[in-house]
C-alpha cells in the first residue's frame, strides 16, 4: 500500500497569497494555479486583470510541475530541435508545458503538488511561483 504526500486546501491557499502577494508587488495581475501530486487541480486564484489565456495556461503549467517533478522551464531548456526531448509538449493533450512560471511543491524532499503561474512575462511568472514556495516554506510548509 502507498502512503501519499498530497497538499491540502489551507496550503494551496497558502501558496496562492504568497504568489499573488509578489504578483501584486510587481504590477503583474496572475493567474495562480495549485495541484495536487498527480497534477489535479486543488485551488486557482485569477487576480483581477489576469489574462483570459493565462487561465488554462496556469494550470497547464502546475500540472507539468507536479506531474513531472520537474519545473517547466527545465522543459524549455530541451525542448529544442535536435534533442530527444523536441515535442514534449505535445504530449499528455498537450498539457505539458514548456514555458517558465511552473515549479513543482516539495516537503522533505518529496513532491507534494505544483504550482503555476501566467499572465506575465516567463520569468515574472516564474518568479512569482518561487515567491509563492518561499511564502509557503516560511509558513511551515
């Protein structure tokens, strides 16, 4: 029998104000998406004036984190022609992202959820998911 690691709903809530909190800071209206360990969506947050677009992408970008234990952009980074991994991101429906802004969730070390951002620029995303973790860390998460 597996035991599993899963984020609750007061911890993805958690992780949507520290993001949506340097979202704020920035100037950058998101949308903030939370898994759970398998990429099933827990909770998602469209900040006033988030993209239409990021909606979907938001949650594209969580999943692959979770799913994958991997953060998107590490996708990006060979997801290129001529390397193997060209294409992934047709995989899984097409649900598998690419672009920068989804990190996965980690608690002793082993991956809990995701987390994904979208509406700004990739690396505005990116860094409004890590400041959504390093909320959640300082928490006790």
């Amino acid at each position: 029998m597996l035991t599993i690691k899963r984020l609750d709903l007061a911890e993805a809530r958690v992780l949507i104000e520290g993001a949506a909190a340097k979202a704020s800071d920035i100037g950058v209206p998101m949308c903030i998406a939370i898994v759970d360990e398998s990429g099933n969506l827990i909770a998602f947050e469209r900040m006033n004036g988030g993209k239409i677009s990021s909606v979907t992408i938001a949650q594209d970008k969580a999943f692959t984190a979770a799913a994958a234990k991997k953060a998107t952009h590490d996708y990006n980074a060979v997801n290129v022609p001529g390397s193997l991994a060209f294409g992934i991101h047709t995989e899984v429906g097409g649900r598998i992202s690419s672009v920068g802004g989804g990190l996965p969730v980690t608690v002793d070390g082993e991956v809990v959820g995701g987390i994904g951002l979208s509406s700004g620029t990739p690396q505005q995303d990116m860094d409004c998911a890590q400041a959504g973790i390093a909320y959640f860390e300082s928490q006790g998460g």
